[in-house]
C-alpha cells in the first residue's frame, strides 16, 4: 500500500515500549509499517524494543520477523528463566526431601497391601490376601536391612545436600568474578545467589547473535567494534531509504537517573545536546553517538542489552565510560525502567518530531468483569506485576505526548494474554487455546493495519489533521 503524499510531511517517530515478549509484538508493527512504506524519521526505544530500533534503523529489520530471527527461535523459550544454580540448589533440596520421605512412602504402600488383603480375604480369595501380606513382608525386610534403606538413603542425602552446597559457593565465586567493579559490598554472600533470581543471559545472546547479523562488521568482532559500525553506517547514510535516527534509553543504578542515547541527523544534535531544565548536565544524562569519537559510540550496544535487564529481578549491566567523559572511566549499573517512554517522549520534542507514533504490548487497563486468576509462582507475580506497571506509564506517556506533537498514535494489543516472560506459551482462559510468541508478532502486524495504516494513513489524511 503507497503511502499518501503529506504536505508538508511531519517529522515522525515510532516509539516501541515494554520488555520480554513485547519485542515480538514490536517486530510485527514494524514488518506492518515496512509493507505499507511508512515514512519513520526516529526510532525510539526502552527494554525489548532496543533491537528493533537498532534493526529497522540500519535497513536490516526484515530479520526480526524472519523464520531465523530472534523471536521465533527456540532458545528464546529459555528466556529469563531461574539461575541455574538457583535451579540446581531447588531440585537438590527436592531430592533430598523425597530421599528423607521414602521410609514414610514404605509405611504408606504397606497400609495400601494390608488393605488390599482385607478385600481379597472378603471375597473369598484368602490365599491371594495371605500372598500380599507374605511378598509383602519380605519386601520390608530387604528394604530395611542395613545394606538398603538405613545406609543409602544417609548417605544420599548428604550426597544431596553437597552438590546443593557446592553449587550454591561456585555460583557465588563465579558472581564474584564476573564483577568488574572493585566497590565494597555489604550484606551476607549468600545474597550474590540469591539476590536477583532471573537469568538474562538469554535473551541476550539470542538478541546479540541477531545482532551480528545486522550490524556490518567483520566476523569475530567485539561489541565495541559492532557498535562502532553500527553508528558509522547510520551516520554515512542518513536520508537514505531505510536508514532512520535512533534514541535508545536504560536506567542508570549508580548516578540513580536515565540516560540516553542518540544517533541523530546533524541538524538535530545541537537541540539534542542542551540542557534539560532542572537536570543535571547535559553530559551526565546523554549520550551523543553521533558526534562523539570511538569511545562513546562503543556504547551503542550496550544501551540495548542493558534495556534486556530487569530491575531488581535480574543482574543489571555494568558499563564502564570513557576516561574523559563525564564520569571519568567510572564502570555504573545499569537495567530498563517501565517509566522510560515517558523520558522518551521528552527527548523527541527536543529534537523536533511533530507526530508520535506509541506502541507497546500491555494492553488496555483492565474494566469491570475483567479479573483473573492470581498467580502463585514467583516468576509469572513479578511478570504481571511488570506489566501493569507497564500499561499505566504507556497512558501517562500518551497523556504527556498529547499536548506536545501534532499527532499522537497509538498500536497496542486490545487482549494480550502473554506475560512478559511467557516466551514458551501461555493458555488463553479467554479463548480456551494456547497463545505464542509467533501469534503475538502476528497480532502487531495486524493491529497495525487495523489501529494506524487502514484509519490514519489509507484514508489519504494528513497525519497532522486527524
């Protein structure tokens, strides 16, 4: 479908919000708005969506939806799954719990003989109730003769609570080693294995294999020299078809604020570079890809696996600055936060977007009739907590957007019973079926045609006007 001629065109941006399995649904809305020749000048993005915009703005977004892409790969269902040693320390303790519960399972099956004997007994059948009770008996007596039950299940039992302590002291060797900052610490160590239980290595190295493919660099590169590239290429090609300005955004732990970064036309880095009012400087909070030499732009990346790391429920990503920027080669924390569109929106309206195009996974908040079932286990509460938070910043994010664009769009879900962490599935009480993480790419395809192309842009309208 051709798009309209606009007169004059507005300056547009497409805003991708929400974490996990939002990345897919940010795929299908960017395939849709791809097919129909949508005119976007910046990709902004938070949490999931940092791939698409890295994607979509270097020409290589058909990558995302493609049956190789990362959302339809396998591995992805292992995403944010419990730590491994946290998973090993679990099944050991059930190990040794149903090691401690065998005798009892014993005594258990032995009422069930004894009354298995009775009925035979009742029925005439003595002879098979009186071989119950005698096969039974002798089974007892080899099970709990020392060789058996009293030896193996001690020495089992230790066995297990070993590999649950072993496991436990070198996942914490290993959280140590893996940190690169010499700060103190304080609290018990057992906190570096339990502190923050999700794994988000995977997604991330899904998410950095697609992103080998799409960012031009040699083969064997490091992620500091993919992200070199990755901002040369866009730089070099500015105004050219399929090539689009970037703002990425995370969470700084340490400097307890947001940061940014942008990969933005000349025109536009001057405005992007001044001051916001009340805030700190400008240096502290932003980063100019664009302008800034190879140092800076080797943390291009950086902003889109940190958008991979949730706060408090997995470990944050350590970034070390440049030894002359602001923070003087200081090595801070960061992680996503639900809440970024909205800085998001504030950074577009400095750099002189005209119309903002809002989408995100979480659907509309919930109306009356519209409860469901609670969850128990821990990982789908911290899900479902994510994602309320999520829908209530994307419509503060649409209620400030308002009265500062020209446009405000919005593709969003109307019903979307994924969580951000179903990656494996989940089933839909709804429509008594199972729902995937293909359907919910599919589904933003779909709600783009449905929500912006067919009443916005097909209509031959001005973006501006409606």
């Amino acid at each position: 479908m051709a798009l309209p001629s606009y007169a004059p065109r507005l300056r547009t941006a497409l805003v991708f919000c929400g974490t996990g399995t939002a990345g897919a649904y940010h795929a299908g809305v960017l395939r849709a708005l791809s097919e129909a020749g949508i005119k976007i000048d910046v990709l902004a993005a938070h949490g999931a969506g940092g791939i698409a915009a890295v994607s979509g703005a270097s020409d290589n977004s058909a990558d995302l939806w493609s049956s190789s892409g990362p959302w339809a790969t396998d591995r992805m269902r292992r995403a944010y799954r419990w730590r491994a040693s946290l998973r090993t320390c679990g099944w050991g303790v059930l190990t040794a719990a149903a090691l401690l519960l065998a005798p009892l399972a014993v005594l258990i099956v032995a009422t069930g003989v004894y009354g298995a004997s009775v009925v035979a007994t009742l029925i005439n059948l003595p002879s098979i109730g009186e071989w119950l009770v005698s096969a039974y008996q002798r089974l007892l007596a080899f099970l709990f003769a020392p060789p058996i039950l009293p030896t193996i299940i001690p020495r089992a039992v230790v066995l297990a609570v070993l590999v649950v302590v072993v496991v436990l002291a070198a996942a914490a060797i290993g959280a140590r080693r893996r940190e690169t900052s010499r700060r103190r610490v304080h609290g018990a160590v057992w906190w570096r294995v339990f502190g923050q239980p999700l794994d988000p290595r995977e997604p991330e190295a899904t998410v950095m294999q697609a992103l080998r493919r799409v960012t031009p660099a040699p083969p064997g590169s490091t992620d500091r020299e993919m992200s070199n590239r990755f901002v040369e290429l866009l730089t070099e090609n500015f105004g050219q078809p399929g090539f689009r300005e970037v703002i990425l955004g995370v969470h700084d732990l340490d400097a307890r604020r947001d940061v940014v970064a942008a990969v933005l036309a000349p025109q536009w880095r001057q405005a992007f570079g001044q001051r916001r009012v009340g805030a700190g400087p400008r240096e502290s909070e932003a980063v100019d890809l664009a302008s800034g030499g190879a140092e800076e732009r080797g943390l291009a990346l950086d902003f889109v696996l940190a958008g991979l790391r949730l706060p408090a429920a997995s470990a944050p990503h350590e970034v070390t600055f440049p030894d002359k920027s602001y923070w003087q080669g200081e090595t801070h924390r960061w992680c996503d936060r639900p809440e970024l569109v909205g800085r998001l929106i504030d950074e577009l309206a400095r750099v002189g977007v005209e119309q903002v195009i809002l989408t995100g996974a979480a659907p509309p908040a919930a109306t009356p009739h519209d409860m469901r079932p609670r969850a128990l286990d821990l990982r789908t509460r911290m899900g479902e907590t994510l994602r309320s938070v999520e829908t209530a910043a994307f419509q503060d994010a649409w209620a400030a957007a308002v009265g500062r664009f020209s446009g405000v769009f919005t593709i969003r879900p109307g019903h979307n019973p994924l969580g951000p962490f179903d990656f494996g599935g989940v089933y839909d009480e709804s429509s008594d079926r199972m729902r995937t993480v293909a359907e919910l790419m599919q589904q933003g395809h779909d709600d783009a045609y449905r929500q912006f192309i067919e009443p916005v842009v097909a209509t031959g309208e001005r973006l501006a006007d409606i």
